[in-house]
C-alpha cells in the first residue's frame, strides 16, 4: 500500500509541478512568468538564501573578495560600478525592474540609481552603517518572495535561450534533461537555484578556455533516461563536475579553488532527500 505523502511532499510536488507546466511549454512565448504561490517561492528562496550566505540579513549586501562587484540579495545578484563591466550578468538591475513591475516600493536613491554607489570593495565595506545600505538591507529582506519569483521567471526564460544556444543535435537532449531534473522533488529548486548561482552557459563572456559552466553545460553533460532519483543524482553529479572543470581553467590570480569546497557542497543538496 502507498504511504500517503507528507505535507512537504504535497508542497514540493506542487513545485515541480508548475516548473512542468512551462516545460510542456518549450518553443512557445516564454516572456510570460511562472505564477507561484508566495509559500512556494518564500521555501525556494529561503534555501537559496541560506545557499548564498546562511540566511543572514547582513549577508544580503555582499562584495566578495578578489571582484569587482557587489552581490545583492538571496540570489547574490550582481551589481556593477558605474563604468565598470565584467563577464558576468549584471541582474540586479534586473530585479529592479523586475520589483517596478510589480509596483513594489523601493528606496528612492535606489530607484534613481542606474550603477552601484560604492566604486569599490572597501567603499562598500566603509558604508556598512550607512543609511543607505540599511534601506538596501530593509528592502531586500522585505522581498524575499519576490525575489524568488524573479528567480523562477528567470528559470523560466532560460530553457529557451538554452535551445537557441545549444548545437541542433543537442536539443533535444536538453529539453528532456531538464524535464528529467524538474520531475524530481527538489528538481525546481535544483534548477533554479543553479541557474542563478552559475547562469544559463549561453553568454559567450561567460567562458573560461572557452568552456562554459553554466545550465546549459550541465545538462548537455546528462545522457540518462530515468526520472527521479537517479535524475538528481546525475544532475549534481554533472553539476560538480562543470564546476571543477571550471576552477581548473580559471585564471589563477581569480583563486577559485577556495570556493570549490563551498560550490560542491551547494551541489551536492541537489541530490538530497530526492
């Protein structure tokens, strides 16, 4: 007899169920976002969250050591300098309009600001106590499920991109990898989740040796054919393995290799409880 599905379960299937929905969806509009309920998205967020830095507040105002842009938010969304550019989407911009969308209020300095006000790491660090990163705190602690949805929204429009990027004779191997990945239960947040840590892998700035790591890299690595279990074992399994290769072709002086322990085991949960 089937036991009967806990709670969490129920929750988790309703998830993956909705990133199924625009699965079925592929090759048609994509600019349409999944709806989600805001339980739903507070769970994916809040995972991610606790991904990115422990689910602290003073972690949703991040500037890493060794770049040259601040990380925002649950998803760590990057935010240039004026005049400053690099290989990475820039999405905090993004999630801006994203918020203005959806006529959530925000910090007026915030709303007028086209670039990051704060030129450097220790800029930023030297305005810790500002009034302005306390608004910029506030701000992102009170959209914690927004955020999440711009991150589902995005998850969305990558599959997409992803087609478009990929050879002719790798399509089809992608779109059914990740309607493998999504059938399982921690499958939307996997994908989600990855997909903002490490991008879609369709930019071409986005390269080292010229190989990527992104999505697109992840899946294009799967070959099997089994939903389930073994679908999230295989994903993490690929995941981990783009990630190293990615460390191995970084320039030295970036030191990826003291982020690899921290990247494997964000990874790795992808495969747990499935």
């Amino acid at each position: 007899m089937e036991k009967p599905r806990s709670s969490t379960q129920h929750r988790t299937g309703r998830i993956c169920a909705i990133c199924l929905l625009f699965i079925a969806s592929a090759g048609t509009d994509w600019a349409e976002p999944v709806r989600i309920s805001d339980a739903d998205a507070r769970r994916i967020g809040k995972k991610i969250w606790q991904n990115e830095s422990n689910g602290s507040v003073a972690g949703l105002t991040a500037w890493n050591a060794g770049e040259n842009f601040a990380s925002l938010g649950i998803g760590h969304f990057i935010w240039y300098p004026q005049g400053v550019h690099g290989p990475f989407d820039e999405s905090f911009p993004k999630l801006l309009a994203f918020t203005r969308e959806r006529d959530v209020a925000i910090p007026a300095w915030l709303n007028q600001s086209s670039a990051c006000p704060w030129n450097s790491r220790a800029e930023f660090s030297g305005a810790q106590n500002s009034e302005q990163m306390r608004e910029l705190r506030q701000f992102l602690s009170r959209t914690i499920d927004l955020q999440a949805q711009f991150m589902v929204a995005r998850l969305q429009q990558s599959l997409g991109k992803m087609l478009d990027e990929a050879a002719p004779a790798d399509r089809a191997n992608v779109e059914r990898q990740f309607a493998r990945v999504a059938s399982t239960p921690h499958g939307c947040y996997a994908l989600v989740d990855y997909v903002n840590f490490k991008g879609e892998g369709v930019l071409h700035t986005e390269r080292y040796r010229g190989e990527g790591w992104g999505l697109l890299q992840v899946l294009k690595q799967m070959h099997g054919s089994e939903n389930g279990p073994s679908a999230a074992r295989e994903f993490s399994s690929s995941a981990a393995a783009m990630l190293r290769r990615r460390v191995q072709n970084s320039p030295p002086e970036r030191h990826e290799a003291s982020w690899l322990p921290g990247w494997l085991n964000r990874v790795h949960s992808y495969s747990e409880n499935s």
